[in-house]
C-alpha cells in the first residue's frame, strides 16, 4: 500500500450509488473520502425516487442492469435486515388492464424469468383482485421479491460503515477537477469553504446528474468517452385519503421509463409517479395541473379513484442516457479499458434500477480497480 497519497480512494457523490462504492472500497482495506457537493449525503437523485427495490424483471439478460439489480437486491435485503433499516417486502403486480397488454406483461415474465428473478407468479384478473380488490386487472404478474426501503436510512448506515473504516463522508465540499498525477494517482481539487487539494491513488465518479461535467473536469479524459446525457424529469401526486392497495402497482412500460406506478409509502400512504418529461435544467416544481393527466392515467388501474384526490408531492429527474424516442441504454461504467486513465472509474446513465443495485455496482467497481493495481 502506498503511503504518499492523502487517501488510497476519492469518491465523487455521496448518493447511495458512491457511497455504496466508497464502503466498498473501505471493506478492501482502503482509506477513502467522499466528496458532495450539497449540505447533505443523498440530495440529488437518490433522494428524489420511488424508494422501490427493484425484483430485476424487466433489463435486457445479461445486461449490468439485469445482473447488478439482482445481485443488488439479494444484498440490499440483508443489509437491511441485518442493520434493522426500515423495509417492507410487500411484492409487486405487474398488471394488464386489458387484453392488449396481456402480451406485453407476458414479455415481462419471460426476461424475468432470463434474469434469474425468484418467485414470479401469473395471476388471473380474478387471481389479482384477490389480492387487491379494488384493482382492474385483466391478467397481471406477480413479483414477490419487489419491495419498499427507507433510502436515507440506508444512506446513513453506509456512511457510517466508512467512518467506521477510517473515511471520511465530506458534504458541502464540491469536487472541482483533477489531474492525474505523473508517477500515478490523483491531484482532486476541491471547492467550498475549505477548499483544499488532495491527493488520490483511485478516483471514482458517481455524482448522477453532474456526471459528464465532472468527466470533463479531469485533465486528460477524452471528450470522445463522454456520452451525451439528458435530465428526464418525472413529478409524484399523493394520494388524499385511505391507500388502496398493499403491493405494489405498475402498468407496462412506457417508452424510456416503468411509468407512473403506485406505492403505499412507509408512512402508510398511496403515491403516484414518476411520468417522463425531458427537461433541460434541473427543474423540481411539480404541477398541479398535471393531476388530471395522472387521474386519467391511475383510473385504467383503479377506477375507484375519487375526484380531487391527487395532491402534488415531489419530483425527481434522472440521468439518462438517452433522449425522446431512442433506446434506453444500460449503465456504463468506464474504466481505463475506455478513457485510458489508470486508477480511475466513472459511471454514466446511473437511473433506474441505480438504487437497488447500489451495493453490486459498489462491488463491482471495487473490484474493478483493485484488478488494476
């Protein structure tokens, strides 16, 4: 190990995403710091979601996505299990609510399947509204393995797990660039208050929306390895009243997204979203005009839905990839094999199911540059 760097790793965001790769650096011994540019861990898109953890149905086999969601999922559960971190395995139904969508759901079931997704089970409509009597199903899937989480508990407990190890978790200290180092490593500059330089043997790069900007901030990393991103907005509507269903609820995909699903929440209420809007800035107001539109959308699945029920609540956007109309690419995480820089990973397109898969993504760069050392 060498000993003439401040830290053997710096983190760049300190989203469940980095931090989940900073704990997992730490476990290999390192010691690591995390830089966040925000007053809190967590304040951009992990903050801003569904808190859904993800079964892993619906990613191309064989894709990071498909692998990382399931390994992710089996691991988040005994964390959280294990560190008492509030979570309710409620389940999932996939549903059609007509004889057109049969097909899609159908489909669903089969990547599933590929992906080495437990328990799955087709349900009849009458199969469904057992479950969840107020539902309109036609045909539905469902995925018992899919649940809720409290993600800034979760959050809390992998900073807490790098303290533990000897890092340090930094908030309001934004990264500002790099250079790599001529006899290896890093020269991080950081801003804020006390802004400093330090110097790094690893650097990794999870900071969501700031992904490209921050790549581009690192002497040296080709422009070329950059891939374009685009902020895909969606806005949440709570529900006014008793919640209706216990499981989850989603419809078939829409084009780039899972579209807008149901959760009962863990304070025990019904929440709608996210719907897909592209955006050019980060924009988090949520219209209150929009409830008809969600209304009209939700009464496919639940018709009992009152007038006037839907309240606004929050939006998030995401760091896709992709923009209107093109195919929804997966997670890429680029190493030296990419930019040509040792001792660096920066990861693009970190969405959905970025969440769930924290703690596999985490592994898997960690063990990516331990390899390379």
């Amino acid at each position: 190990m060498l000993t003439s760097f401040d830290f053997d790793a710096t983190v760049v965001g300190a989203g469940a995403v980095g931090l989940a790769c900073a704990r997992a650096l730490s476990k290999r011994g390192l010691t690591v710091l995390v830089l966040e540019k925000e007053g809190h861990i967590g304040q951009g898109v992990s903050s801003r979601n569904s808190e859904v953890v993800h079964g892993g149905l619906y990613y191309p086999t064989g894709s990071l996505k498909a692998r990382f969601c399931v390994e992710g999922r089996r691991a988040l559960y005994d964390f959280l299990s294990s560190r008492k971190i509030d979570h309710w395995k409620c389940g999932k139904l996939v549903v059609a609510t007509e004889e057109a969508e049969v097909g899609r759901i159908e489909a669903i079931f089969e990547q599933a399947m590929a992906n080495g997704v437990e328990g799955l089970a087709h349900l009849t409509g009458a199969q469904a509204r057992a479950l969840e009597p107020a539902l309109n199903a036609h045909a539905a899937i469902l995925s018992p393995e899919s649940g809720l989480f409290d993600s800034h508990g979760y959050m809390l407990a992998l900073q807490g797990e790098i303290e533990d190890a000897g890092g340090s978790v930094v908030v309001s200290a934004p990264f500002e660039g790099a250079e790599p180092m001529s006899g290896g490593g890093f020269s991080v500059r950081v801003g804020g208050e006390g802004a400093m330089t330090v110097s790094s043997r690893l650097l990794v790069t999870a900071p969501g929306l700031s992904a490209q900007g921050v790549a581009a901030s690192i002497a040296g990393y080709p422009s070329t390895d950059i891939p374009p991103g685009h902020f895909g907005k969606g806005v949440y509507f709570r529900l006014v009243g008793p919640a209706p269903f216990d499981r989850l609820i989603y419809p078939p995909p829409i084009p780039g997204a899972l579209g807008t699903h149901y959760r009962k929440d863990l304070g025990g209420q019904g929440v709608f979203g996210p719907d897909l809007v592209y955006v050019d800035v980060e924009d988090y107001s949520v219209d209150p005009a929009k409830a008809e539109e969600f209304a009209r959308y939700i009464r496919r699945f639940w018709p009992g839905l009152p007038d006037g029920a839907l309240t606004p609540d929050y939006a998030g956007i995401r760091p896709k990839l992709h923009g209107p109309g093109e195919a929804q690419p997966d997670f890429q995480l680029h190493g030296r094999e990419h930019h040509g820089i040792d001792g660096l990973m920066a990861l693009f397109g970190i969405e959905s199911p970025g969440l769930t898969s924290s703690l596999a993504l985490g592994e898997a760069v960690a063990n990516a540059l331990m390899e390379t050392e």
